[in-house]
C-alpha cells in the first residue's frame, strides 16, 4: 500500500491513517478547512496506472487499508468506457472522446464516491449517512446506502432535477429539499449529522470523495488514451481537481509525459435549473482555479444557447444523451477545437440526461425556431401554467383560465382547451375533476411546475 497523506486546503500536513480512525478526521483541526488526500508514493501510478488495467477497487486497494477492499459495497461502479467521438477526428495523431460516466449503476460519477463513502460508513459501523446534494450525489448515495442496509438523509434545494429527485425516494432515500439554496441545505447537512453521529458522505466535506473521483483520471490512462486537454463542466470545482490530481500523480511518476490541460466550463449566468453547476460557500474554487493554472488549461464561459446545442449535437451525431450541466463540458470542446489540431481531447460526460428530461424537454422543444410563432406558443402556455399555478391544489377549468388569461393575451377558448390537451399529454397538467357543469378541472403537475420555472426563466431572456 503507498503512503498516504492528508492536506488541507491550506496546505496543513496530516497523517493519512487518520481518515480510518473510528473518528475520522473532515476537517483541518489546525484551521477548520476542508481535507484532501494525496498519495506520497509514487509507485501506484508507475506499475498501475499504465502497465496493469486498473479497475476501480483495484486503484484504491493499492491506496487505502484493505477493509475498504473486504468490506466493499459495489454495484460495478467505475471502469466505464472510453467512446470515440465520430465527428472530432481530424489529421494524423488527433482523436477526441468521451469518458461515458452514465454507464455507472446508478448513471452518474458520483456512484464512484459514493460506493467508497458507504464501504466507509460500514466499516465505522454507522446506521445512517448524511449527503448534502444537488442531485446526483444523493441519488448515488441513497442506492449504495439501500445495498449496505442504511438509512440515507438527502439534503438539497427546491430545484432539485425530478430525475434525482425520483431516484433519491425510489432508493429509499429520506429527502429534505425544501431549502431555498445549497447553502441551507449543507449547513443543515452538517448540522444534523453533527447531532446524531451518522456518517458524513457530502461530497464537498469528505476527503474520499476527492480520492474516488482521481481513479477518472487512473482509468483513462490506464485504456492507452494520454489526453492533451481534458474537458469538465464545473459546479463547486471538486471534481476538475481531484482529475488534476489523478493526472498530476501519473505525471510525477513518470507514467505520462506532463499533466493535460485542464478546460472547464461554466455557465455565463444563472441557468435554467442547471443544477450540478451550481456554487456554494463550500466551493472548492480556489483549489479549482489552482489546477486550472498549473495545467495551462482555461476557464470558458457557456452560454445557455450553447448548452442546448451541445445537448443536441452530442445526441444528434454521437447518440449520447447527456444532462445539461455535462453538456457544458462539450460546448467547451466546440469552441476550442478549431485553435489547435492534432490533440488528444476527452469530455468527461459526468450523468444522463435522464436525471433532468423536463429541463432538456423545454430546452430542445425551444431550440428548433425560435420564431414569432414559437414565442406566442410559449407565452400563450406560461400563463396558462401561471394561471393554474395561482389556483394551486383546487385547480381550475378552461373558462376560467381563457377569462384571466384575456386580459393579457388575445386568444380564443379553443386555443386555450388545445392546449391544456397537448400539455396533459406531456404531463405538464392532470385532469383532477368536472364541476357541476361538466367543465374539466386541471391542476399543474410537478413536471409542470419544474417547467414553468423554466419558461419563465427563458421569457426573461427575451
Ligand atoms: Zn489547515
């Protein structure tokens, strides 16, 4: 096993047996910061990471005490493969492709942390595990915790992808995303577990997660591919580093030439619920910025529209459907491709697109034409979702709807009956009753709620 050791953030030296004590170290007691793992020996990198196929177990079985090995909870997770992009292939020595992280079980990378954090959680033998997430981390969490036999606490904000949200209760994870922002959630996170002594398995506030997330950096070397550029959309920067690192180990060891640059990608202003890429004080920004410098890498800034390109094009001519934070990092790619050829790029693709459908619903169904027409549809179907929005659970009927409406927009009442129809075939509103005049009343569905948020965003836009 290499010699392990823990730092924090700033640069406090701790030994790394500490992270499996029975009261494991998450914070610097020097400074209260957050911890991170670095392998001192270089020999992990130099005989695994590029003689040896390195699965994920077996990366961090050469790195952490063998109970993490014996007693592991895994579904599999890591090991997803490398896919060729089939329109970035240009002259001799040039190839871009994807590491496809939605071959995860439960399709995302945040199985990877999470299959780590609850071995670990078993191991110090904690009933319950507490995970301050956007989504995905939750959803990793509470299926690895269901396979260990514990009781996962998901803290998140209201705009939680319905995606996660679905998976995080099917799991049997107990959710609580009723917080305005992340912040709340995570400080209750912290809060909470804290007071009841369950395991703490926040991405951002366990130092294994960084270490989970290095073995990307492991596997893709591992496959023969020694990238140039590597592509990455950033939310709180935790994951962009820890692939540094991973990256950063195999150069000090010699196993690759020099570390790639590392290009990640950011929203230029608050997008429309795309939530991954979302901030909180926790960031770890400034370790993020650190890595991005030392590669020689950049920081570029996506637009919406290019997201929704992104997502288009990646399925449209690679046959992958990705979620929108993710498609971020390959917007990122489209923009750099044409400055520099001949280079080995990856776009680490991090989730699904299944975690937020009603999201990439609006955002392709907008994209075709954005046309006079289309904006009347749209508008015409706001106010709809906000008239049915205003009545809440008692809901309301056309007549109704078409009246208040009026005062706004010119339509008839057959318009407004169309479209209720086409929106309760998506899903948007449900038939709840029929008054006693045999009107047909509807109420706006959570897809519909998570959709008008949306439109109104875009509204604003125009
Ligand atoms: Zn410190």
């Amino acid at each position: 096993m290499d010699t392990l050791e823990m730092r924090c953030w700033d640069g406090h030296v701790l030994p790394g047996e500490r992270i499996n004590s029975p009261d494991p170290l998450f914070k610097c007691p020097a400074c209260d910061k957050n911890l991170f793992i670095q392998e001192t020996s270089g020999s992990l990198a130099r005989d695994g990471g590029v003689r040896a196929k390195l699965d994920f177990w077996n990366y961090l079985k050469r790195v952490l005490p063998a109970a993490f090995f014996e007693e592991r909870v895994s579904m599999g997770e890591g090991g997803t493969k490398l896919v060729d992009s089939t329109v970035n292939q240009g002259d001799a020595g040039e190839r871009a492709c994807f590491k496809d992280e939605s071959q995860n079980p439960t399709r995302s990378y945040r199985d990877r942390a999470a299959a780590l954090l609850v071995t670990h959680a078993r191991i110090l033998h904690c009933k319950e595990v507490f995970c301050a997430s956007t989504g995905n981390m939750g959803a990793s969490v509470s299926a690895y915790a269901a396979r260990a036999g514990l009781v996962a606490r998901i803290f998140s904000d209201r705009s939680i992808d319905i995606g996660k949200k679905a998976q995080i209760k099917t799991y049997g994870g107990v959710l609580f995303d009723s917080y305005p922002s992340m912040n709340d959630g995570m400080d209750d996170c912290l809060k909470h577990q804290m007071a009841e002594g369950g395991y703490q398995a926040t991405a951002e506030f366990n130092p294994l997660s960084m270490l989970a997330q290095k073995s990307i950096a492991y596997e893709i070397v591992s496959d023969g591919f020694v990238p140039d550029e590597v592509y990455i959309s950033i939310g709180n920067g935790g994951t962009l580093f820890s692939l540094w690192q991973g990256f950063d180990d195999l150069r000090a060891s010699g196993a690759i030439p020099s570390t790639p640059r590392m290009i990640g990608a950011s929203l230029s202003t608050e997008g429309p619920r795309i939530s991954p890429l979302k901030e909180s004080k926790y960031s770890q920004r400034d370790l993020m910025e650190n890595a991005i410098k030392e590669s020689g890498g950049d920081q570029i800034t996506i637009t919406e529209g290019e997201i929704t390109g992104a997502i288009s094009t990646l399925a449209r001519a690679e046959g992958l459907f990705v979620e929108p934070a993710t498609a971020a990092a390959y917007a990122a790619l489209k923009k750099r491709a044409n400055r520099e050829s001949g280079l080995k790029r990856v776009v680490i693709l991090t989730g699904t697109g299944l975690k937020a459908p009603s999201v990439i619903d609006a955002l392709i169904s907008k994209a075709p034409n954005s046309d006079l027409f289309v904006q009347t549809k749209m508008n015409l179907r706001l106010k709809i979702l906000e008239q049915l929005q205003h009545a809440g659970p008692a809901g309301l009927h056309g007549y109704r709807i078409h009246a208040s409406i009026l005062e706004d927009i010119q339509c008839t009442k057959q318009a407004v009956y169309h479209h209720l129809k086409q929106m309760e075939e998506k899903n948007f509103v449900v038939v709840i009753a029929r008054d006693e005049q045999g009107r047909t009343i509807y109420q706006l569905t959570e897809k519909g709620k998570e959709v008008l948020d949306l439109l109104s965003r875009l509204v604003d836009l125009f």
